[in-house]
C-alpha cells in the first residue's frame, strides 16, 4: 500500500512544479501625463485628447502645420507609435 501513496505524491509534487508560475505583482504603467509627455517630445504641438484603448494611451496632438495624429503609448514600455 505504501507504494501507490508513493506515486501519488511524486506524481503531485511533478505536476505542482511545472506549473507556471502566478504574477503577483502589476507591471508598473507610465500616467497619462507621461504618455502625452512620450508622445509631445516625438511630434511637437498641442494635444487634444487622451484616452486609453487596451495596452496603450492614444494621445490626439494638433500639429504646429495644422494636421492632426493619433500616437499609440504603450502603458507598460512608453514605446510612441504612430497609428
């Protein structure tokens, strides 16, 4: 009988230690003041609207030539791209 306990542990202990490992902690993200700060140092002009969609900020800057962009900030990097 000691044998099947045996197995039954080892078997709980392999399937506990491949498991994959839970993230406790919430990745650090960058404010709102710092995706239009990211995003107003690529392209300089004055920002309209902040707002947030999934993993990024989409910051809306009217540039100084009159034209209007959308830039992607990720939340967790401050990668700028333009959308």
């Amino acid at each position: 009988m000691q044998l099947p306990r045996c197995l039954a542990t080892t078997l709980i202990c392999c399937v506990l230690a491949f498991q994959p490992a839970q993230a406790t902690e919430k990745q650090d993200t960058i404010s709102k003041k710092q995706a239009v700060k990211l995003a107003t140092d690529k392209y300089s002009g004055k920002t309209l609207k902040i707002s947030k969609q999934g993993e990024y900020y989409i910051v809306r800057i009217l540039l100084d030539d009159g034209r209007i962009i959308d830039l992607k900030v990720h939340q967790v990097t401050g990668e700028v791209k333009k959308d």
